[in-house]
C-alpha cells in the first residue's frame, strides 16, 4: 500500500528486450520508466526537485513551482505538486506533442506556450521560465521557486539514489553497461555516477540523437551539431550543471531513421508502445552490445508511453511530412468481416 501517489514513484521493473537481446547476444533490459504515475521517467525528477526545494526552506503551502519543459517534467512536477498541495506553472515550447500538454492541463498545471527558439535567445522556454518564476516569487502570497531542471542537480541525485540503486539491486549487481540519451543529463549522469560507485568497470554510453551537441563533444572536445530529430524531450546542445564532471565511455549518434524503426518493431512484437527518445536508447544499446561482445548484460530506459506521442510518431502524415519511412500496419484497416 502507497500512502499517496508521490509513493508510487520509481521501483520500476526491468523488462528485457527480446530482438534487440536475441540479434546482440547480449542481454539488454529496460527500465519500465513509462509504469511511473506521470507516465516518464521525469517524475523522478520532479519528485526530487520538489523535496530538495521543501527541503531548503523554499516552498512554503500553496507555493508555485515554475518550470520550463518539453513537457515530461512539467508532468512530473504537477503530478507530486497535486498531491502535496504545491501549483506548477509550465512553460513549453509549442512544438510539443499535443498529448502532452493535454495532458499538462488535464493535470491542473497552468500551460504556457512559447515559441520554439534556441537556448541562446532570451526567448527560450528555460529562460522565460526563469524569468517568471522570478516575478511570482515577488508577487505570489506563497511564493515561487524555479525548478530549473536542466542545472539544478538535485535531478541528478535523483536517479543517483534511486534508479542506479534500483538497476544495481534488480541485477543483483550483474550490469555491464547502461545507454541513455540526454535531455537536461540527470539520468545519464546520475545513474552513471551510481553504479560506477558500485562498481568502476561499469560501461556507460550516451545516445546522443542528431542536432544535439554532445556526442562530438565527448568524442572531440567541441559542442558541434548537424541534422534534426524528431525526438522530444532530448537533444542537448550545452553541458549542464547535472553533466558536470561527467563522461562517459562510450558516446553513439543516433539517426531517426535507426532510432523509429526500432520503436515500431517493439509496439508490433514486444507489446511496448514507447516514445521516440526510447528508440534512440535502444538503438545505443544495441551498439554498446555490439561494441562489449555477446554476453554481456545492458540496461537502458523506457522514458515514456508511446501513445504521448500519437499525432506525431505514429501518424503517418507526420511522418511522411518529415521524409521519414512509415510502417504498412500503420496504414493498413483490418481485413475481418463482422
Ligand atoms: N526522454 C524523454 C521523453 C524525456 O522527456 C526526457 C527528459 N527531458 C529524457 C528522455 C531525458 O532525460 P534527462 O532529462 O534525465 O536527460
């Protein structure tokens, strides 16, 4: 029994992946982070920004927490904030999936849409997300605080203390590698940092999509992007406060045309319907897989339910807007009399 739905975040279960674990030799699982109560693995986050703020001093009841997100955190955040008497305020860019901000209104935050535009302009969702928090700090009776998932590590000691933790305990400490892509870096860094602890030999891999900036940072020293992805919710294009000090072993770029395929493929023969920014997980486990040899065991996460991803991945007029090749079943009625 769970005193609150705050409780029921995390201990996720590990599900093994049966083509990508069968064409490799190895054994790759994933972290079911799609079976949290907000549906990604951002409720961690959202969960550990919250008690950190709590924790300081910083948020009084009724207090605003204010975020800029594409989308998972800002469901995270609302999620724990509900149950523990806190408003969210969300800025998101409007280039997110419409599911995902249904779902931010269904869950009470108060939605703000902003247009997309990079980092570097004062017009960037993280930016006017910190600019608000700052004037409801002033204005609000109970106060504000930015959550500032991207630089505030308490995201990071999140999955430090907890989703390494659960992948060591799970294993029974029998983990070669972990893959993730980047979005703000709380889990690549975090869950990097946690199972090194455990043990040093432990082989961490980023999975970096195309138009993000760290694989050839990690590769070659320098921040440098080329192409686009249709991934959300991932694709960094600096180092954040929560990769600091951080690298891994191994970095992979990732291209949609590796990364879709395999997300279809496991909705039609693995019953796993997940969001783009899997795919390029376990496209980067199925190239750590093949850089360790068979017989090695990886793990990986399932950021989050495909169907936040329906009028976009799995329409295949998005698709084919983007150039991008759209599977037979997708179009297919079927063929059975009644
Ligand atoms: N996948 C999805 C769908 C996400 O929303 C996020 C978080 N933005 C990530 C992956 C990456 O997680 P992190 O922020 O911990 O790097």
């Amino acid at each position: 029994m769970k005193n609150s739905v705050v409780d029921a975040i995390g201990n996720t279960p590990l599900i093994r992946l049966k083509r990508a674990s069968e064409e490799t030799g190895c054994e790759i699982y994933g972290k079911a982070e799609f079976m949290n109560p907000g549906q990604s693995v951002k409720d961690r986050a959202g969960l550990f920004i919250i008690r950190d703020a709590e924790r300081r001093g910083l948020l009084r009841p009724g207090g605003v927490i204010v975020e800029g997100t594409a989308g998972n955190t800002g469901i995270g955040l609302t999620v724990v904030a509900k149950a523990l008497g806190y408003r969210t305020v969300i800025v998101i860019p409007d280039t997110q999936s419409q599911e995902k901000k249904d779902a931010l209104r269904v869950l009470g935050a108060e939605l703000i849409e902003v247009p997309a535009v990079p980092y570097k302009n004062p017009n960037n969702y993280v930016k006017v997300s910190g600019r608000l928090a700052e004037q409801l700090a002033a204005s609000e009776p109970n106060g504000a605080i930015w959550a500032n998932q991207f630089d505030n590590v308490a995201n990071r000691e999140g999955h430090v203390r907890t989703t390494a933790e659960e992948i060591w305990h799970q294993t029974e400490g029998r983990v070669d590698g972990f893959v993730s892509a980047v979005g703000t870096g709380g889990t690549l860094a975090g869950v990097g940092e946690g199972l090194r602890g455990r043990n040093r030999d432990v082989k961490i891999a980023l999975a970096d999509p195309m138009g993000a900036a760290l694989y050839s940072f990690y590769t070659e020293g320098v921040l440098q992007s080329e192409g686009s992805s249709i991934t959300e919710g991932i694709g960094q294009g600096r180092i954040t406060a929560n990769l600091d000090g951080f690298a891994p072993d191994f970095s992979y770029q990732i291209p949609d045309e590796e990364a879709l395929p395999i997300v279809f493929d496991m909705v039609q023969n693995e019953g796993l319907c997940l969001g783009g920014s899997t795919g390029v997980n376990i496209a980067g486990a199925i190239r750590l897989a093949r850089e360790l040899g068979p017989g090695h065991r990886i793990v990986t996460i399932l950021c989050d339910y495909g169907t936040r991803y329906q009028s976009k991945l799995f329409n295949p007029a998005f698709l084919r807007e983007k150039g991008l090749p759209v599977p037979d079943w997708m179009e297919e009625t079927p063929q059975i009399d009644v």
